[in-house]
C-alpha cells in the first residue's frame, strides 16, 4: 500500500470545496472512531459527561452499526483472558444494528453504575485501574473495496488526517486538515488532494445511511472496514 500511495500521491488534482462523498479507509476511520468509543464507559455515563448517559438499550444510530469489544479475539496481541483486577474477559457488543447496547466497566465504576464489570480493567505500575477498551470490532458489510468507489460518481478518499486532538468528544463535532487524501473519479483514484479540511460530526453521521465495506484491516486494536458517508463538508 506504501508503494501504491506513494505512486498515487505524485500527481496532484484540484478539487473543489462543498458537500461530497468521503470514503474513509480503516486507518483514517479508526482515528474518527476514538471519539465516539470514549462515550461509551461506565466512568462517564456515572458522571454525565456522555452524550449518551441514560440511553443505554436505544436506538442511537443507523441498523448498520456494530460495533463489539472482543479481548478474546485470537492472535492479538490486545486479548487477554482476564483484566488487571482479575475479572474474567468476555466479548461484549457495545452497539449492536445501532442500539447502544452496553459499556465496558471496572470494579469501581461499575459498582457505582449498578452494573457487572466487564473486565475490562486496565492499569500501569503507577496507576489505579481503569476501564480500557480491547480489541474493538466493527462488523463488515457486504460491498468490497472496488464496489464502494464506483458506488458515486466521485468523492475523497481519506488514509490520514491532522487535527483531531482537537475534536470536542462531547459534542462529536470535528474538523481535521486532510493529510494524505485522494480523489476518486468513476471507481479509479485520481490523485493526491491537498490543502484541504473535512468537517463533521461523527455522531449525526453514523446516525445517517453510509456504506460498510467487506474489507476489514487491523490498526491498532480496533478492526475497522472501509466506509463511505454519501455528503461530508469539505473545504479548501
């Protein structure tokens, strides 16, 4: 892929701001996916810093989305068969076709919140324990990588961005620099994009239609496919 995006990124195509199809790649995707995992832990639904405090077992977004936390997924080096407290690892989905289905917790905060934990608890030599995702799993759809580019006419393939560390978690509202991107034209790439931003809120946009793709790669210790929101802003 170095090799390909390398090659790709020599030529330079214009593009023009407004609304467009974006397609994210699982590197790029997994970054957007950081902020919405965070609303989802015990700690943060017992203080009621999360969008989503009290919406446990409701439908929050689209039927497409699930999304599961499973440290027992063989050959990661992110499983583990118990937590840092000694509690048993069991896989459990966080959202499941959209519903808001559970959160992960440790002893202490799931005491407080009146649920299990979940044995997800995580700690240095120096910390206490605290609730910590494992691997995370988005379940694929059914359209490969070829059949999401050719899927609209044109729009922005996006690998890498800068600038999310600036996204308001709360909110979901976000807006990166677009690092290393490409434009796409009639199921082909048509070279590198630059000195553009994206815009969004990740939260609408899950709520809204988007396509999965069946294309599933590690980065990290999330397991993200490709996936095509139909409008995103785009500014340059």
């Amino acid at each position: 892929r170095v090799k390909t995006y390398h090659r790709l990124a020599a030529n330079i195509v214009p593009v023009t701001g407004g609304r467009m199809p974006v397609m994210f790649t699982p590197s790029a995707f997994s970054s957007l996916l950081s902020i919405l995992m965070s609303q989802f832990t015990a700690v943060t639904h017992y203080r009621k810093v999360s969008p989503f405090a009290g919406r446990i077992g409701e439908r929050i977004f689209s039927e497409r989305l699930t999304i599961a936390d499973n440290p027992l997924r063989p050959g990661s080096i992110y499983s583990f068969p118990f937590d840092d407290e000694g509690v048993a690892a069991r896989t459990k989905h966080i959202i499941r076709h959209g519903v808001a289905e559970g959160l992960i917790a440790d002893l202490r905060y799931g005491a407080l919140m009146g649920i299990a934990p979940t044995g997800n608890a995580s700690r240095s030599t120096s910390s206490l324990p605290s609730a910590s995702f494992s691997n995370i799993e988005i379940e694929p759809g059914a359209d490969n990588y070829e059949s999401l580019l050719t899927s609209v006419p044109s729009g922005i393939l996006v690998d890498q961005m800068l600038g999310l560390g600036q996204s308001n978690t709360i909110t979901g509202d976000f807006s990166c620099n677009l690092d290393l991107a490409f434009r796409f034209e009639n199921g082909a790439i048509a070279g590198r994009v630059k000195n553009c931003m994206l815009s969004g809120n990740i939260y609408r946009m899950l709520e809204d239609e988007f396509l999965l793709g069946a294309d599933c790669e590690q980065n990290g210790n999330i397991f993200c496919p490709y996936i095509l929101f139909p409008a995103m802003d785009v500014s340059v």
